[in-house]
C-alpha cells in the first residue's frame, strides 16, 4: 500500500547541485521507484525533481554482512530504516519560488515585482539547495498539472497514474522525434501524437508514410485486434496520397495519386542517392557536366540519349560512337565515357519507375501544399515502393519543394505583412537514412532541422536507431519521446544536448518495453518516465469528440462480424 497523498518519503541528509541530493527514506524502499516524480518544499522555495538511483546503507556494517533472522523480530524492526536503511538520489530539475511568508513586507514587495514583470516565480533552473532534514514526497496531482500543464495527455505518471499533459503549441515549435528499439510502440506512439497534433489543429501534418502504417486501418499481431487508422479516425481531414496513377496503399483508393515529373529533379537529388545506387566518386563530376549542358532539363536529355549507340565508317570500317549516344555527349563535355555510360545505366532504375513520367498529370507539390493549407493533413503512402531509394528520392524532392513554398511564404508574411504561414511538422520513418552525419548537411530534412522553426516548418522524426541520426540534428531536436532501448550509443544520442545526461542514462535502459516511455527535452519542463497513453477505443472515441467507444471494442478481429468491424472502425 502506497504512502498518503503528501506524506513524506524521507528526508536530505547530504548532496549538491551537480551530484544531486541524498534522501533518506522514513517508509520502505519498495514504496518509490526509479524514476518516480518528488518534491522537497523548503522555506519559500519547491524543488522538484526525480528519483535516479535508490541504495541500501548502514550505520553499522556488522548488520549489513549479516542476515538478522536470528534475531528477535522487535530487534529486527528496531535495525529496518535506522541501522540498517535506504537512501536515494534525487535529480533537482526545476525550481519554484513560492515568494517570502504571507502578512509580511518583503511578500507585498515580490508580489509588486510579481505584477510588473520583474520576477518569474518558475519554474526555473535550481540554482540553491535546501537545508539538511528538508523533507521529500512523492509529487500530487497538482504538482504534475503544474509543470505538464498542456492540453493533450501523452500518459500518466508510472506509481499514481497522474496525467501527464503535452503542450502541442509549444511541441511544434521546434523539431521533435520519437525513438526506441524495434518492438516498442514507435508506431503506435507516432499514431497517437500524430493523432492529437490533428484533433487539436496546431498544425498541418506530412507524414511519409514509408511502411504504409498510419492511414489505414492495421491488425496489432501482439493482440489480434483491429488498430484505427488517421484516415477513419478524421474522415476527410486527412487525405491519403500514393505514388503513380492507380496505385493503392494496402488495397485501399487513396484520396489522389502523384507523379514525378523528370524536370523536378535536381542532380543534388541523385547524390544523395549514391549509397542507394552504388554511384562512384566520378558521378558527382558527370553529374555536374549534365547540369551544364541541360541546366534544369538534365535528366530527361539526359535518358534520352542511347548507351552502346554506335555508327561505322563505311570506308574504313572503324566505329565511332553515335551522334545520340552518351560516349558522344561524354566526349564533347571532357567527361569519362565509361563514367557517364555507368551513370546512365543507374539513372535508369529511376527512370523506369512507374511513378516518374516525362510530363505529370498536375503538380505533384501544388497538390499536397493546397490540401495543407486549406486545414487538411497528408499522409503518403508508399504503396508497394518501400525500398530505401524511393523514399529517400520522393520524400526529400516533395520536401524540398515544400519548404520552398513556406520560405517563399515567410519572406511574405515578414516583408509584406500577408498572411501568415500554417505551421507544418513533417514526419518521417527511418530518419537515420535521412538524416546521418554524410547526408544531413544535404537533404532538406536537415536544413529543416537547423532552422528551428524559422519559416513554420518542423520535423518528427522516428526511428529505432538515433545513434545514425548525426548529433547536430539530434542536438537540435526539442521534445524527444523515447522508449525503450537497449544500445549504448542510441541511449547516447538521445540524450544528446540535454544537462543530467549521466542521470537519465540508467533510466532510459531500464523501460518496461511497449509500456514506459521517457519523455524529455526542450518541449517539456523537466523529464519524466510515464506509462504510455493506449491506443485504444478510449483514445479513438476521444479523437471523434464521444464519451465512450462502440459495441465492438475490446473484441478481436477474429470475432467480430463484418458489419461490426465495419461501424466500428468505421463509424
């Protein structure tokens, strides 16, 4: 049984700023946890932090070495919690200054500095320590709301089962990113944060969907059970792409298909493709002759000339290449000819994709940023294209451009005063294919990255590798939503960029997988271990704006009629 709401746990006897406070505990150790939230009130002063190590002591190490079984059960009692006893490390995170005591002068005074703006009473950096005995407890409800005071709830504290609340405004303002090993939830939590990023309207969602995961319905394999869609969950509000004309994602019509017209392509876009493609050294040298000679038409002059062509001299008999050959064009533009022969011969695994025409039915670009900014949500979906050269070749041209029009719309609203852009987070799988230390400096996911919200466009990145994500991305990243993991370098570059690092450590290896996530970073106040929000009938009737879920809930697929997985999943 769990110690009474503010009761105190124990009480300082030692610590520091850096090493953080030593607590002694006055009620067993199995009442409190790793990770647990705690607050220690001293004088006008709250501190609020976690629990990150728990440790048995002794007064006496005779006690210790030896079982006390012998002993009379009273003498026991008598050694538990004095000579023998359990302290834990509590990391301070935040600090708040409650103000001087009430009726006094110095509390009219602050309560003045309160009104003006002067002073801040938090919650803020702790920059003191509280007095030897200060006692600690374990955080209320109230304390909670206090510093996760958003609107949408991303789960509950692990010991009481206190909400903790998101504020989406402020998560959007800067890049964020969902992480943990394969088998965690990522998915499930990109659902959800995805979900309420849509309910509530903070802003426009892209979301490449390289596993074709979140627009339609799915099957949760661990449970057997049906797993909603955004597309059934908002209806029209979340419009579904695919790529080339009658394509399907998981055997459902999609709201609109896209193409790639050849003049989108710029041969920065084949760069990056070169581990992908298996391009030499010498591409990136035919690949800026091609650009000198067609400027923005390259690729398409380019695959139209024929490899191997060759015309003869009836007098000699020798063979020369063909005027339309590409050893022709090599030749007249000090390019390799075998260089530019093997080029060709990959651009083609591009050119031949049933997605990429000469001339698109409309644009691709115009399309997506239409539907973006007339308050619907885009999920692409990849169809049966999910190898990693057509998701790093669309999602970083569609991105490209679409930043492109955000800058273009920023420059407006900030020079012109017109206005002002929606703000647009950008999702992607797999983000270390995107975004590792030899392409980040190239692709628009990274420039985006830096930017900060310059012009109104952010990334949520997933992935179960953040140690390939490169550190000035993953530094940059405010709130980041972790669960379970099990590398030392991905526990590494989480952290990244965050102060306590050496404390969270041992936490973030210690997650109960598909149920505890540690939430962290710039979007949030201080960092806490919560047990993740379900995805759920709960959840989806919360996203339709109802009190409670349908008849079908809680069923397995298995044993639901057809017309009930129908009304059920979709309304």
């Amino acid at each position: 049984m769990n110690q009474s709401i503010g009761e105190p746990i124990g009480y300082i006897i030692s610590g520091g700023l850096r090493e953080g406070f030593r607590v002694r505990l006055t009620v067993r150790a199995d009442r409190v946890q790793e990770g647990s939230f705690v607050v220690c009130d001293n004088g006008r002063f709250r501190y609020y932090g976690l629990v990150t190590d728990l440790q048995l002591g002794s007064t006496d190490p005779r006690f210790a070495d030896e079982k006390s079984d012998r002993l009379q059960p009273a003498i026991q009692q008598k050694l538990l919690g004095k000579t023998l006893y359990t302290t834990l490390e509590m990391y301070p995170t935040l600090l708040m200054d409650r103000g001087p005591e009430l009726g006094t002068p110095e509390r009219g005074a602050w309560e003045q500095r309160m009104e003006r703006g002067e002073e801040s009473p938090g919650p803020k950096p702790v920059k003191t320590v509280p007095a030897h005995h200060a006692e600690v407890r374990q955080a209320d409800e109230a304390d909670v709301a206090e510093i996760f005071g958003g609107t949408f709830i991303v789960g509950h504290t692990i010991e009481q089962g206190y909400p903790v609340r998101l504020d989406l405004e402020r998560f959007i303002k800067r890049s964020s990113g969902i992480f943990g090993a394969t088998g965690t939830g990522k998915s499930f939590l990109t659902r959800m944060m995805l979900a309420g990023l849509m309910k509530e309207d903070v802003a426009a969602a892209l979301v490449f969907d390289m596993h074709n995961e979140y627009a339609f319905d799915d099957l949760d394999t661990d449970k057997g059970t049906a797993v909603r869609g955004l597309k059934p969950l908002f209806g029209q509000k979340v419009q579904v792409a695919a790529l080339g004309k009658g394509a399907m994602v998981r055997g459902n019509t999609p709201d609109f298909t896209l193409e790639i017209g050849l003049s989108d392509f710029r041969t920065s876009d084949i760069t990056l493709l070169a581990e992908a493609l298996n391009l030499t050294d010498t591409a990136a040298v035919t690949l800026n002759a091609l650009e000198r000679a067609f400027g923005r038409e390259w690729f398409a002059q380019f695959m139209k000339l024929e490899p191997g062509a060759v015309e003869s001299d009836p007098e000699s008999g020798r063979t020369f290449p063909a005027p339309n050959s590409v050893a022709a064009w090599a030749r007249s533009n000090n390019v390799h000819e075998k260089a530019a022969e093997a080029l060709h011969r990959k651009l083609k695994l591009i050119h031949d994709k049933p997605y990429v025409v000469a001339t698109p039915a409309g644009d691709p670009v115009r399309v997506i940023v239409d539907k973006l900014e007339n308050g619907r949500h885009v999920i692409l979906g990849f169809g049966e294209y999910e190898s990693d050269l057509d998701y790093l070749l669309v999602s970083n041209i569609l991105t490209r451009r679409i930043r492109q029009h955000w800058v273009h719309k920023t420059e407006r609203f900030k020079t012109f005063g017109e206005a002002k852009p929606k703000p647009l987070l950008i999702a992607i799988e797999e983000a270390h294919k995107l975004l590792n230390p030899q392409l980040a400096g190239q692709t628009a996911f990274g420039i985006i990255a830096r930017e900060l919200r310059k012009y109104f466009v952010t990334l949520l990145v997933v992935d179960q590798r953040p140690s390939g994500i490169d550190d000035e991305i993953m530094s940059q990243l405010g709130t980041r939503i972790t669960g379970w993991l099990g590398d030392e370098d991905d526990i590494r570059a989480v952290l990244t960029g965050l102060a306590g690092r050496d404390q969270l450590r041992g936490m973030l290896a210690r997650l109960q997988e598909k149920e505890e996530v540690l939430l962290l970073g710039w979007g949030v106040k201080m960092p806490i271990p919560i047990r993740s929000r379900r995805y759920d009938e709960k959840f989806y009737a919360e996203m339709k704006g109802r009190k409670g879920g349908k008849s079908g809930q809680g069923k397995a697929v298995s044993e639901m009629s057809l017309d009930e997985l129908n009304d059920d999943l979709f309304g």
